[in-house]
C-alpha cells in the first residue's frame, strides 16, 4: 500500500519541481528575450522607411498599446515622410506578420517578415535570400508598388508566388494590400506625387510635395488565404 502512495507523491513532486523550475528561467531569461526583440523592431523601422533614419519614428498608442508609427525626415517633426505598420495574414501553417513602410503617397519603401511559420523550403521562402543577393527576393517585389499592385500572379497580378507556396505568398500579399486600403481611408486618401519629379535615383520612389496628411486611427488587417496551395 504504502508502494502505491509513494509513487504518485513522487511524480508529483518532481512535475513541481520541475514546473518551478521552468518558471524561474522564463523569468530570468523573458527581460533578455524582450529587449532583443525590442532592439529587433528598432532597427527594423527604419529599414521598411529608410527616409526617416536621420530623422525620427514615432510610436502611437491607445489604451496603452502599440498601433502604428509615424516617420519623419527631421528629428523636430516638422516633415512627415510616412507611416509603418504591422499586416496580418494567415498562411498555410501560421500567422505572417509583415512589417511594412509606406510613404505618403501611398507607395511601398520597405517589408521586412517579422513572423512565419511557413513550411520549410515552400512557405518559408518568403524570407529566403538567394545566393549573391542581399534582401530576400520575395519581399524585394513589394518596393515602390501601390496598393492596386499587390496580386500575385495566380490571381492575375504582377506579384510572383512562391512555387509549391501560393498560399503563404497570397496571404503575404492580400495581408499587406488590405492593410494599405484600411489605412486610406482612414487618412482620407494619400497625398499626389509630382510627375515632373523625376524618381529618386537612390530608391526608385518618386517624390512627394504639398503633402498634408491627417492623422491616423489604428492600422490593423487580416488577409485571408484560399486553400488551393
């Protein structure tokens, strides 16, 4: 008798110890976790709107949490240059997350995959970086495009899709153009671009002027993918 009661008092007391001790860790370890992916974000801002790196990236918050953020060229604020946010999409195994710069216009300057899940050598080449090359291919596409451009090939679009993947690049893509679409209509359109500007010979974006823009509510979206991978 006493043989049987011993037993599960052991396994219970070492699945304690062993629980408690996994805490301790995750409290040791989460702080270390969090700043790196705080430090992770900082420097991935300025790479989706390279325009404001000299200048300042503002975060807006409500109800004490993150909803976008507001770029400027000067440090003083004085020149808005545009705006980032996260575009939400479910793919084929998982939520793709997408970091994204838009300038005023309403042209894409940056993407940068924040999270995925995808399968690996299908989906995930969605952050894959071919040899030689120094941005990942897939997301390269996005730079300097509309919101009227983002479609992938399968569906008529000029956005090529992965091979084998059509989902994860259709969830990518839809999560992202959904989000521009939300994002003007809450500023109430985006400003015009001077076609006599030549574009910008460092980027390919084309120029902005008299650009005043409101301010924004927050930016969220959810693409939702087909099942025909």
């Amino acid at each position: 008798m006493n043989k049987i009661i011993r037993l599960p008092v052991i396994l219970c007391t070492t699945t304690i110890i062993a629980a408690g001790a996994l805490a301790i860790v995750n409290n040791l370890t989460k702080p270390r976790i969090d700043a790196q992916k705080k430090a992770a974000l900082q420097a991935a801002l300025t790479q989706v709107l390279p325009r404001a790196k000299e200048g300042v990236i503002v975060p807006v918050k409500r109800s004490g949490k993150l909803e976008y953020y507001v770029g400027y060229a000067r440090k003083d604020t004085t020149n808005k240059v545009g705006y980032i946010f996260i575009a939400r999409g479910k793919g084929y195994s998982s939520t793709i997350e997408t970091l994204v710069g838009i300038n005023t216009a309403g042209i894409i300057e940056g993407i940068k995959v924040l999270h995925q899940l995808e399968t690996p050598g299908l989906g995930a080449k969605i952050v894959e970086i071919r040899h030689g090359e120094q941005k990942p291919w897939f997301q390269v596409q996005f730079i300097g495009k509309r919101k009227d451009d983002l479609t992938v090939d399968k569906d008529g679009g000029t956005i090529q899709s992965i091979t084998g993947a059509t989902i994860s690049s259709r969830a990518l893509t839809n999560s992202i153009r959904q989000a521009i679409e939300e994002l003007e209509k809450k500023i109430g359109g985006f400003a015009k671009v001077d076609n006599r500007v030549k574009p910008d010979g460092k980027n390919g974006i084309p120029c902005i002027t008299g650009a005043t823009v409101p301010s924004l509510s927050p930016v969220r979206s959810t693409g939702k993918a087909s099942s025909d991978r």
